[in-house]
C-alpha cells in the first residue's frame, strides 16, 4: 500500500500523550498511533454503517408491510386487557 505524508495539528495536550507513548515505547512513532486510531475510527464507522443500513432495512420491511394499528388502538386494547384481569 502506497504512503502519503500529511501534516496534522492536535491540541497540546494529544501530543502529549503521542509522545509519552512513543518514549515509554508503547508505540514506534507517533504515525504508527495516529495509523492505529484511524483503523479504529474506520471500524467503528464502518459498523455504524451497517447498523444504519439494518435501520433503514427493517423499517422499510415495516413500511412494505401494510398499514398499521393506530397506537389509540393498541394502548387501548391493552388498557381492555389489564381491566379484564384487575
């Protein structure tokens, strides 16, 4: 995979932390964190995605499903229900 170089800017305070980890060896360099965190962020997105996609799915599925029950109805069934066996 081919290399680019960009310049970034943190607050103080992440390169900090970027550079405590590089010294106390955790890390290589500061690039290969920042690499790292990038292939977290990217996961995490990437599941949202497909959460988001799954959503979108399932209320479609419900959309195509026919109409529905008016809530006044169902809550007022229920409320029939719990009468019945008070």
């Amino acid at each position: 995979m081919a290399a680019e170089r960009m310049t970034i800017t943190v607050p103080s305070e992440m390169a900090a932390i970027l550079r405590h980890s590089v010294e106390g060896g955790e890390y290589a360099s500061t690039s290969e964190i920042v690499r790292e965190a990038l292939r977290e962020w990217t996961r995490k997105r990437d599941s949202e995605l497909r959460d988001l996609e799954a959503l979108r799915e399932a209320i479609k599925t419900g959309l195509d499903s026919g109409p529905g029950i008016p809530a006044e109805e169902v809550f007022a069934e229920l409320r029939a229900r719990y009468t019945a066996k008070s």
